[in-house]
C-alpha cells in the first residue's frame, strides 16, 4: 500500500503516503513486542491444547478419553432420540417431522448404547 500511495503522491502531488504512514506507526501491532506476547501466549495455549509426546500424562490421557466417550455415548442417544421422534406417525400434519433416515446407524447406535450406559 505504502507504494501504491508513494506512486500517486508523485503522479498527482498530493500527500496522502505521509498520514497513512503515521498512522500504521501508531498501531499497536507496529512493534514486534506486542507482537512476540501474543505469539508466546498463543505457543502456551497450543503446548497446553496439545501437549508434546514426553509432556502427557497418563491422568490428562484417561480424563481426555473418558470425555471424549462421554460426548459419543450423548451423541448416539441424541441420534436414537430424533430417530424415534421422527419415525413414522399415524397421524400427518403440515408440523409432523419427515423420517430421519441414518442407514445402518440405528442398529449399531442400539448395539452400543446397551453396551455403555448414558450419564
């Protein structure tokens, strides 16, 4: 941009290049200070999100895990709950759902919720 206006202050003789630089050197992210926080809080958040191969600990693996079943076992009930919401109906109305179609899900969805209990 800096070119752009350096080329039209020559070809027209205004002098637009001069606020327009002033003002970049006022931003806050001029300087490379700000800058390096930010990036060192964003490599701290990143370390903590995904720790190193030698940082996991096998307390953080097993909570992980453990949500981690917890969000699928919520999930599956979740789908066998709008499956049995929009299965067929006796009666039809302009606010009945259509039928929720998943393929071969629902027979494996039971499968695994009788195997794992819901919290």
């Amino acid at each position: 941009i800096a070119k752009i206006l350096k080329k039209y202050d020559k070809r027209t003789g205004a002098l637009l290049r001069l606020p327009f630089i002033q003002k970049v050197l006022q931003q806050p992210f001029f300087t490379t200070d700000l800058l390096s926080k930010l990036i060192k809080e964003c490599e701290n958040t990143m370390h903590f999100v995904f720790p190193g191969e030698g940082q996991q600990k096998g307390g953080k693996i097993a909570e992980m895990a453990a949500a981690e079943d917890n969000i699928f076992r919520n999930t599956v009930a979740a789908l066998v709950t709008m499956r049995e919401i929009r299965s067929g109906s006796s009666t039809y109305s302009q606010f009945s759902l259509p039928p929720l179609h998943l393929g071969e899900f629902p027979e494996q969805s039971e499968k695994l919720l009788s195997l794992v209990p819901i919290m």
